[in-house]
C-alpha cells in the first residue's frame, strides 16, 4: 500500500506550513503495510508566497505542482492524475493530522480489504474544527464536529482505481461546494461503502468568527446553494434535495429561526459581538448559522428558477 496525500491549496500559506510538517513526520510501525508515501500539493494560483515557501523548504515527501486558480474540483482531480501511489488520501490544506493518521488509515483499509474480500470501501477520519493556531490538536471533539458526509475529502483515503472509475471531481463545481458529495453519489452508485476511522484525527483550523467575517460567510452560502443546484441536476434526488436544503421543510424551518430574516447580521449585530467579547465566537457563529441557513435556502431556490 502505498499513499499518495493530496493537498489542493489556496492562500492557506500559515496553517500549510503546520499541515506538511504534520504529515512529514508521519510514525509507521515496524511491520507496517504501508510501503511508502508522498505528499502531492497543488497550489491553486497563491499569491501569499505559498509556491516561494514550498521550493525554499526541506520536505522530502512533498510535490509540487501548479495552476492558475481554478478551484479546489480541478486541483484535486491534477492530484490525483499525478500522484503514483495506489491509495489517495484526500486532507485540506488547513488539516494538522497527528503522527498516526496514515498508519490508522492503513490499518482499516486492510482490516475490511480483508474482511470484505475487495476494495470496495474508503475510510474517513474524523475532523475535529478549532481556532486555536498555536496548538491545533488540543481541541477536543465537540458535538458540533459530528459529520453524517458520505464522501468528504477533508479526511478520506480510498483506493486511486475507483476515482478513476467514477470520473473523479466534477469541474462544473467551480464555486464553492458540493463537489465532494457528488463524487460521493457516484461511488455510492458503485457499490462503495464508507468505513468510519475516528484514530484518524485531522485538526479543521479556522480563524476565530468576527462580524468581519460576515460577507464572506454570506457569499459562501450563496456560492454554495449555486453548486447545491448543480448537484440536484445532475442528481435529482429527495437525498439531494435535503442535503442541499431545497425542501419545503428547511424553508419552514430557517424562516422561523430567523423570523423570516427578521434576525439578521444587522439586529443580530449586538449579540454576535457581546458574545466575542465574552470569548465564545465559536457560539456568535452558531447563532449567526441561522440566518446564513436563511441566506442559503433563499439563493438555492432562485438559483433552481434561473436554471430551470
């Protein structure tokens, strides 16, 4: 078994540092089933000095490969195509792994490889999200970080033929989203099942939330209703009808939350901001998730009008 690792960044330049020296020092028992492993990064078009950065440093697992900035779809998909080995492992460029991860994958790919008798399952780690840069990995897993995904690749490792088979990422996703579980669908419908590795612990950084942070967050609830449609058309499933939130029940239920958008980042504004003060900005976000659900179901709805 050999692992390729496949990074697609993006002006992540800080927390990659910390992600690659992660995976550089990757701990592998003695009588190991893991042959190898590379580490294949596709900087998407960085302007942070993230290229300048990887050609300066000492990291022997580490390639390098570039585009103009097209999207995370078509930087996975370069990722794969170039990678050598015979397992991909999918982690983001944010992700800081303990010195076990690639020996946890290894060792439940080959339990059910062996148990199953094929390779008909990938594995999936388990993502724990924090804000703290300093030391990523002292974060416990909380309930917000459960995850009911199928294929997410911020922490998968699957066996490269069965990309290959399903047509790897659809490049039509080039906003933000969606891309992932829709390759999901399409290695679901090839007879693949998901095996949970939580031994497989990936560390999700993220800033801590401000009101800064508010129009990006709407902009990627709009970009992501937009790719949530591209979705349902190309799978025009109750499955994806409810994963991308167009239901008549999301619309019930985020219009009142939000009070029919009544609660908004405006008269929300106070509370978010006494509750940073307080030191929870994980909980301004929470409540803030509200009326960003609001903002999604409403753009899900017209971008299904305008491509109807």
């Amino acid at each position: 078994m050999y692992f390729s690792v496949v990074i697609p960044t993006y002006n992540r330049k800080p927390i990659l540092e910390k992600c690659l020296q992660a995976m550089e020092h990757q701990v592998l028992r003695g009588d190991t089933q893991i042959e190898g492993y590379e580490i294949v990064v596709v900087d998407d078009g960085s302007t942070d000095g993230t290229v300048e950065w990887l050609r300066s440093e000492q990291l022997p697992h580490v390639k390098l490969y570039e585009q103009d900035h097209k999207g995370a779809a078509v930087a996975r998909n370069v990722g794969v195509e170039k990678a050598t080995g015979d397992t991909i492992i999918f982690i983001d460029s944010d992700l800081v792994v303990l010195d076990g991860f690639l020996q946890h994958h290894a060792d439940a790919l080959t339990e059910h490889y062996t148990s199953r008798g094929n390779d008909q399952v990938f594995t999936y780690g388990r993502v724990v999200n924090t804000c703290n840069f300093e030391e990523p990995t002292s974060e416990p897993f909380k309930v917000t970080d459960y995850s009911q995904a199928f294929f997410a690749t911020g922490n998968v490792a699957i066996s490269k033929h069965w990309l290959l088979k399903a047509g790897l990422f659809d490049t039509q996703f080039t906003q933000y989203g969606w891309e992932d579980l829709e390759l999901g669908v399409r290695l679901k419908n090839l007879g693949l099942t998901l095996v949970k590795c939580p031994a497989a612990v990936g560390y999700h950084w993220h800033p801590p939330f401000s009101l800064d942070d508010l129009p990006r967050l709407i902009d990627v609830e709009i970009q992501r209703a937009r790719m949530g449609v591209v979705f349902y058309q190309k799978h025009p499933t109750l499955d994806v009808r409810m994963m991308i939130q167009m239901t008549w029940l999301h619309r019930l239920l985020w219009g009142l939350l939000s009070l029919g958008g009544l609660l908004n980042e405006k008269t929300l504004k106070p509370l978010l901001q006494w509750l940073i003060d307080q030191g929870r900005p994980q909980l301004s976000l929470e409540i803030a998730r509200i009326f960003l659900n609001w903002y999604n179901v409403n753009a899900v709805y017209a971008a299904y009008r305008e491509q109807s």
